[in-house]
C-alpha cells in the first residue's frame, strides 16, 4: 500500500492512501472523512480511467457541500424535523437541510480526521479507518467508536466494512456518498449508464424528500429498474416522485434472499465496456442522480455538472426513526453494527 502526507487539518496529518496493482484497479482513499478520492478502472480495451469524481486539493474537501466520496454518518441520509426519540428522551440534531438533518449533520463523519493503521485484508494488505465520535456531536447521544475497513481484492472487489459500538443507546447507520461516472469522472452526464436495482419496492418520499413510511411497488412507475434501464429515458417524466427529487433520489426495498450479503443493483457502461455491480448486507438503497450537482470544479479542472454522477448509497431507511415498522437503525449499548457493502468492477463480455 503507497501512502503519502496531503496536508494538516486543525494539526491532524491527513494522507493518501493507494490500493492495488499499477496497471490495474486502483483505489484512493484520504482519512480525512474516510473519503474516496480516486478509483481507476480498465475499460474493455485496458485503458484505465477514474471513475469517481472528486478534487485535487484538501482544502475542496474540507469545503465541499456534495459529501463527494465520504464516508457520511452518524446518520446516512435525511431525519425528519432534525429529531427523534429514544427511550422516552427527544434528541434534537443540527438542521442542515431547510428545518431536516441530512448524513449526520453540518460536520458529521465526512469532515473528521480518521485515524489510519494498516491491516491484513482478506488478500494482503487493507486500510482500517478509525473515529471516535463523542457525546452530543451533532447532537447524538452515546460515546460511539467507529471503524471503516477498505480492502481491495485482485478480482476488483472493493470491499467496506463497517462496526461499531456505543456506551448508551445511539443511532448508526453509515454509507459511503462516491459519486461514480463509468465512462471517466470527467465525462459528463451519467443518463447513457444502464441501471438494474434488485428491488421490487422504494419508500416514497414528500416534498422535502422525507420518505412518508409507505413502501410501494415500483411496477408501472419510472422506478422501476428491476430489468436493465438507462439511467436518462424516464428521469424527466413527470411522475410525482420524480418531481419531488428532481430525478431520482430515492430509497429502495432491496431483496434479501438469503442472510449477509445480497446483490442490490448493476450498472453497465456500454460504451466504455465497464461495471458495476452492488453487494450489501444492508436493508436498504438510495440511488441518487446527482441531480444537485451545479459545475462544482473536480479533479484535473474538470467541471462536474448535474447529473454527472450517480451515488449508490447501501443503508437503513431514512426518516426510519420515524417509522418503526422501517428496519431499525438504533444501536444498543454494547451491541455491535457490523455491515458489509462491496463495489465489485469489471468489464463486459
């Protein structure tokens, strides 16, 4: 594994990470917000490109509004009012978006300092990355320790485990935000990608893209991706979800056909020749379009407008605090949160 300094947070080192082989899939990754910042994929041909947008300089993470590459918690996506209740006790969280919390507030995991060790992996060596969140940060209750695990096979598995505990009763429910352009980070919009989710539900959602606790079919909706679907041929109708999320930004009821891992979705990049294909222990999907990316300046100069790049975010619910009869993201003390999500790489036949 290369590693290299990239640059001083409020005195925290912040580094580099590279995994895999030159000439094949590579992976970068910074231990500032967990975050990946660079992924190298072959196309059909050999070619490598990066396939996941991002920045060039520290200092854009530190800024960044889109959570790009991160890893985002405690909370991955949106709690309604900015509060729940826990053993009889309201917890108001930080609003950062309108009067919601969205992927655990203003700061949350995505622009931390996490400390890096190397570990042994599952084919050599893998990056543990660890955080330690307090009492009342965003308001969270619970001391709650964290560990993410990066490790990159030879047959272009990408795999992310997650675990965590807490001293007191908490909420968890963790995702990495990489937004992902098969055809190169720099490419353009993502609406040639082919899409299948392994899902035959979503959690419809208000205006303030808070799902409502319902779980519909998506048959005779434009969500439904259960074939192969490019991602563009139905975003702009004028469906009601659609026009809620500005596209697509939705939760998907995955299928768990057996226990642990479960495929959840497959993007195909005919052009290029490149997939991907999604691996979860988790309950739940958003597939989101990028519909609110605006031009913010990435990598090499390039220029990242809307729909430019897709997120497939593995998790609980959200507003699940609100639903019970959602999968539960509440964390007992001294139980553990272990998931697993893989980002498997390849190319067509």
């Amino acid at each position: 594994m290369k590693r290299s300094e990239w640059g001083v947070i409020e005195g925290e080192l912040v580094e580099r990470f590279v995994l895999g082989q030159a000439g094949g899939l590579q992976v970068e990754i910074t231990n500032f917000g967990a975050a990946i910042v660079g992924l190298w994929a072959p196309d059909r041909a050999g070619n490598l490109a990066d396939v996941v947008l991002g920045y060039d300089q520290l200092q854009a993470y530190v800024d960044c509004t889109k959570s790009l590459g991160v890893i985002v918690g405690r909370h991955a996506n949106r709690i309604g009012g900015a509060k729940f209740t826990l053993n009889e006790r309201e917890y108001r969280l930080a609003t950062n978006d309108g009067p919601n919390h969205i992927h655990g507030g203003p700061w949350g995991f995505g622009k931390v300092v996490w400390q890096p060790t190397v570990v042994e992996g599952r084919c050599g060596e893998a990056l543990q990355l660890s955080y330690f969140s307090p009492h009342g940060e965003e308001g969270y209750p619970g001391n709650l320790q964290v560990q993410v695990i990066y490790d990159l096979t030879p047959e272009g598995d990408l795999w992310i485990d997650y675990w965590a505990q807490a001293d007191q009763d908490t909420v968890v429910n963790l995702t990495n935000h990489a937004y992902f352009n098969l055809a190169g980070h720099d490419s353009g919009l993502i609406l040639d990608h082919d899409l299948q989710l392994c899902a035959d539900f979503y959690t419809p959602m208000d205006e303030q893209s808070l799902p409502i606790g319902e779980i519909r079919q998506v048959e005779n909706t434009p969500l439904d991706f259960r074939t192969a679907t490019p991602i563009g041929l139905r975003i702009d109708e004028g469906h009601e979800q659609l026009r809620f999320g500005q596209g697509y930004d939705h939760n998907w009821v995955l299928r768990q056909a057996q226990p642990g891992l479960n495929k959840a979705a497959r993007v195909e990049h005919g052009k290029s020749g490149r997939f991907l294909e999604v691996w979860t222990t988790k309950p739940g999907l958003q597939f989101y379009s990028g519909n609110f990316l605006d031009g913010t300046k990435g990598k090499g100069g390039s220029s990242y407008p809307r729909r430019s790049g897709f997120c497939l975010e593995t998790q609980y619910f959200p507003n699940s605090l609100l639903h019970p009869h959602f999968p539960s993201a509440i964390l007992k003390a001294g139980e553990t949160y272990a998931h697993s999500t893989i980002y498997r790489f390849g190319v067509l036949d």
